[in-house]
C-alpha cells in the first residue's frame, strides 16, 4: 500500500509545495501512517516540511521526473467526485436548511461531535432517496450531530423520523424545529450505552450515524442502529473515514457488517466533508494529535469520509446485546488523530 501512498503524495507535489492538510486529503493513508511516510521521505531527502508547507527538494525533483510523476485533476468539478450535485427540487431545501442549521449548537468536545458542510447533507439526503430509502421511510438516527433528521424531512417523504442522542441541547433544537416547521421528527436524550428502549426496537427501514471510529465504537453505534431495523430488506448508512480508520480497520469493519447480516452494496469515497466552521470540531484544533504532530493550524478542510450503505439480506443481529460502557477506549484508539485529547 505505501508504494500507492508514494505515488499519490509525489503527484500532488509535482505541481508544487502545499498545505500538509492538502495534502493529506489528496491520499489514502491513516493520520499516523501518513505521518510516519512524511518522516521517511524527509529522511530520505526528497521532501522538507516547513511551517505546515510540504515542499520537494532538488533530489525529490530529481526523483520524480524520473518518476514521471504529474498533478492532473480529475475529480468531477460539478459534484466534487461525489457523483451527486445539489438538484433543483432540492435547492430550495439546502436554503431552507442553512437558515435552520445556523442557530444550531456548537459542538461538544465531551460528545465528540462534529458536523459536515451542508451541501453534504443535502447531498446525503439526495443518495438515500435515489437509493428508494427515503420515500414514506420510517428513519432512525442515531446521533444527529448533522441534523440530518431536519434536511430529510424538509422533503416532506419521510413518514416519520426519530432521532436519539446525547446532548440535551441538540435534543431540543431538533425538536423546536420539529414544531416550527411542522415536520414529522421527534428527538429525545438517550444513552447508547444502554440497549435500545423497547419502543425502538425492530420499528424501523433504516438507520443513520456518524460513529466514532474506533472498533468498540463502531460496534456500539451501529448495534444500536441495526436493533432498530425491522428486517430482511433495510438499510443503514454511515460515515467512515481513512484517516482515522486504517484498511487493518476497515477489514474488522466489514467483517462484523457481514455477521451481523448486512451486504455493502455502495461506497461512496469522500463523500463527506467536515468544514472549518467556527462551530464545528475544528475549533478545537490546538487538542488535535495531527496538528500537534505537525505544529501547523489547520487550513484546509482535509477531513473526509466515505459513506457507506448497508441492506439486511437475513434478519439483523446486533453484535453488541444490553449494556455496554462507554470509557476512553470506545472514543479514542491509536489512529485517533484528529479526535480532541
């Protein structure tokens, strides 16, 4: 794999130094394995790092003419590669929803939120109706960091939507605009680490969240989401990324969707993008290992995530029954770079 990482690095720098936030989005590496290749290339002498620039030196030129290495852009400029741009019967829906979403709380380092841009949303949106989930769709949102319950049913397809989260805060928000806009959500404070109240269970098409992304979490998140679905036929999506889930990861990852009697049937790469916004996790910036590593603020939104779809092919089966704690290591692992410490 690091061959292909070589090549994705020395083809962004072809064109020239850049941000090392740039320039980790342009790769598919994990946060420490990119880390520990930027240090092998700087001990190799084809690369210096200096006040958060990447920069090739004359040997690294050298190298990678004969590389044969060039920059050329080829994701879509229309839809940022996501294969989905922001259709005209939901333009109105995104203006609609970023007049709701800037009254929304800021995010909480306690609850390890953070929230994608809102085209990103909208765009999440349209993929759950073209894949025929939304319509007259009885959702389940596991953590609703995105208020993604609110953009759904601004579409007036779901039949209803109920949301659980942590935070009182974005509980009430969700709800206050619930009765606002007349919309059929109802969200209410409830702790994951405890099974799914009866009310909850087996009701549901399908599920949606964002978990953390540590294996214990990941469990957790999405065992709670599969005791919600009702059966064979129902889907789930949900964000991962490649920074702070390495292919080691993503491998435990599709082996616990596969027991518990999910098929993939998408994957759509880089599909979201968390902005630098004054209310997001970003502000938290100076707590992040990545920044810390390279001593440099963020200025490029580099953190991304692919978005996965799941469908029940058996009857679902949570692989995490009853109670399960919640402490550091269902938050935190050792690829938890860009999560607050």
């Amino acid at each position: 794999m690091m061959r292909r990482i070589r090549n994705q690095i020395f083809q962004t720098l072809s064109s020239g130094p850049v941000s090392v936030y740039r320039l980790i989005d342009s790769q598919d590496a994990s946060l420490p394995e990119f880390f520990e290749l930027i240090e092998e290339l700087e001990r190799e002498g084809l690369i210096k790092v200096e006040d958060g620039k990447v920069s090739l030196t004359e040997e690294g030129r050298k190298y990678i003419s004969e590389l044969g290495a060039v920059n050329i852009d080829v994701r879509c400029k229309s839809c940022d590669g996501t294969g989905y741009s922001i259709a005209k019967d939901f333009e109105e829906i995104l203006q609609k929803y970023k007049e709701i979403a800037k009254d929304r709380p800021e995010t909480s380092e306690v609850f390890d939120q953070g929230f994608i841009s809102p085209e990103g949303v909208i765009k999440r949106v349209e993929f759950i109706y073209e894949r025929g989930d939304l319509l007259n769709a009885e959702m389940f949102v596991v953590g609703d960091d995105d208020l993604l319950s609110i953009a759904s049913a601004l579409t007036e397809m779901p039949k209803r939507i109920s949301v659980i989260d942590a935070d009182e805060r974005l509980i009430d928000f969700i709800n206050r605009v619930a009765d606002e806009y007349s919309l059929p959500v109802t969200a209410e404070v409830c702790d994951v680490q405890d099974e799914l109240p009866e009310k909850f269970k087996g009701k549901f098409d399908l599920f949606v969240t964002d978990p953390v992304e540590t294996l214990p979490g990941l469990r957790l998140f999405l065992s709670r989401g599969v005791s919600a679905l009702k059966g064979e036929g129902c889907a789930g999506y949900f964000g991962i990324t490649t920074l702070e889930a390495s292919r080691k990861k993503w491998y435990e990852i599709q082996k616990m969707i596969l027991d518990m009697g999910f098929v993939i049937t998408d994957l759509r790469r880089k599909f979201n993008v968390y902005p630098e916004d004054e209310k997001n996790f970003f502000r938290f910036q100076e707590k992040l290992p990545v920044v810390k590593k390279f001593g440099a603020k963020i200025d490029y939104n580099f953190y991304t995530s692919t978005l996965y779809r799941i469908e029940a092919v058996r009857k679902p089966e949570p692989v995490v029954k009853g109670r399960m704690v919640i402490n550091e290591a269902v938050y935190k692992d050792e690829e938890s770079w860009a999560t607050p410490y």
